[in-house]
C-alpha cells in the first residue's frame, strides 16, 4: 500500500495514533468522547464510566442484519467521535466530499472497496458548515482496500469511495477543533 505523506507532522502524529487510541478508548479532544449530554446524563448506551462496549456476537449479528439490508448503523454518535459500521453493495459515491471538522477512519472487515482520496476539487459547492462536495477532481490517488486494511483520511482531504461487490467497514470519525 503507498503511504501519503501530511506536510503538517503533528496532524500526521495525531492520525497515527487515533485508531489505537480509539481501540483503547483514549480521548483525543478537548473533551470525552462521550460526555454528559446537557441534562447530565451519559449516552443511554454508555457504561457509569461513559465507556461503551460492543461485544464480537453483537457485531457480527449486527453486520449480518446489514448485510440482509445493506446500510449503517451508528454505533456511536457523539459531540466529539462516531463509529459507524456500514455494508454497501454496487454503490459508488455520486460526488467528492470532504470535512473541514472531522477525520476519517476506515477499517476494511470485509469485502473491497476503492478510494480515491486527495487531489483538486472542481466544481466544489458547501452542502453545510464545513462539509464539502465536487462532481469531479484532478490529481486524485486511488487505493484498493481489503480485508484488513485501514485508511485514514485527514480532514480537508477529498475523498470517494466506489464498491462494484460488496464491502462491510468501521468508519471511525473524530470531530471537533484539531486546535
């Protein structure tokens, strides 16, 4: 696989260390992951400690229902970081995207899928704040992923993901401030 070298090295430190330190369930931000929502309550999902688990059947029943209905299911959705396990079949993205407020992880369970990532939008118009679309870019770099592979996707870097079979992954999705 073809490394992409971040001209910024402590972004380039941070994205190194975000899967693991997700695994682990190290915060990253300013805040934890899953902070007490206004009403002072954790996630309804979330341990005494704010930490979730999800155990191996859970998520295997989980993709298997995906499979049955391709889709995502969210299963963690935070001010600060989601994870969302997704099955899709003969998809392909109909536009580039890109966040200026969040990071991308994603981790290949099954399956294979490409990714086209960096390059130049053209035609970029804003669906929102911060979020980013294009019909077309210049320049992009293009990964097969499989089995096993994981891609980190910076924010601010256009990507597009295009799966002719079918692919199941984790995206892993850290938000907020990187300042």
């Amino acid at each position: 696989m073809k490394n992409v070298v971040s001209k910024n090295s402590g972004r380039r430190e941070f994205l190194r260390a975000a899967p693991l330190a997700a695994a682990a369930g190290i915060t990253l931000a300013n805040s934890s992951f899953f902070a007490p929502t206004a009403s002072g309550q954790a996630a309804a999902s979330a341990g005494p400690a704010g930490f979730q688990l999800f155990r191996a059947q859970e998520i295997q029943d989980d993709a298997k229902a995906l499979v049955a209905s391709p889709g995502n299911n969210n299963l963690v959705q935070g001010k600060n970081f989601a994870v969302v396990l997704t099955v899709e079949t003969s998809k392909t993205g109909a536009e580039y995207e890109w966040h200026e407020g969040r990071d991308h992880v994603f981790q290949i369970l099954e399956g294979e899928t490409i990714y086209e990532v960096g390059g130049t939008p053209k035609g970029a118009h804003s669906i929102g704040p911060g979020e980013w679309r294009a019909p077309q870019a210049d320049g992009t770099t293009k990964f097969t992923l499989k089995k096993g592979d994981m891609l980190v996707v910076p924010r601010g870097t256009l990507h597009k993901r295009s799966t002719a079979g079918s692919v199941t992954f984790y995206l892993i999705s850290p938000q907020g401030s990187s300042q």
